[in-house]
C-alpha cells in the first residue's frame, strides 16, 4: 500500500486532519476504491433515500484534479462500504 492511501485509512472524509478518526455514537460507511479508498463518510443522521442516492464529493485526488469530484454508492447488501463510480469535473 502507498504511503498516501495508508494516511487516508480511518480518516473521517471532510474533517480535520488533528481530529481524524471515528467519534462514536456515529454512522460511518467506508468508501471503497478509487482515490478515497479506507476514508470514512459520516451518514449520521441521513435518510434512506439520500443514502440510496450516493454520493459526489469533492477531492484534489481524482483524475479531474484539484476541484474535481468522485462518486460513491452505496455496495448491495452492504450499506457500510460504498463503492467507487467513477469521477467527474
């Protein structure tokens, strides 16, 4: 594993790198492949639907670059890891 996927691990997407890891009484899914690989995404509090729906987020690590986004949805049967879809600008 990259020294940079290896920092990702465990991080919470979207907070601060001094304050990095899960915080309990949270939901988190795990984001799988593509460049957030090992981040998690905090779905405290989100309705079925938007969890149905997926995800763009915004990251500097995609094909697009800095200002580019990449999607996750959520894998079938597994609601806790979201799997890649791809990037977009």
């Amino acid at each position: 594993m990259k020294d940079d996927e290896q920092l990702l691990r465990g991080r919470i997407y979207g907070t601060d790198h001094d304050h990095p890891g899960p915080k309990p009484g949270r939901s988190y899914a795990e984001l799988v492949g593509g460049p957030l690989d090992g981040l998690l995404l905090d779905i405290t509090g989100w309705r079925p639907e938007e969890i149905d729906d997926g995800v763009s987020l915004l990251t500097e690590l995609g094909q697009s670059g800095a200002g580019g986004w990449v999607m996750y949805d959520p894998r079938l049967g597994d609601p806790t890891r979201w799997g890649w879809a791809g990037d977009s600008l």
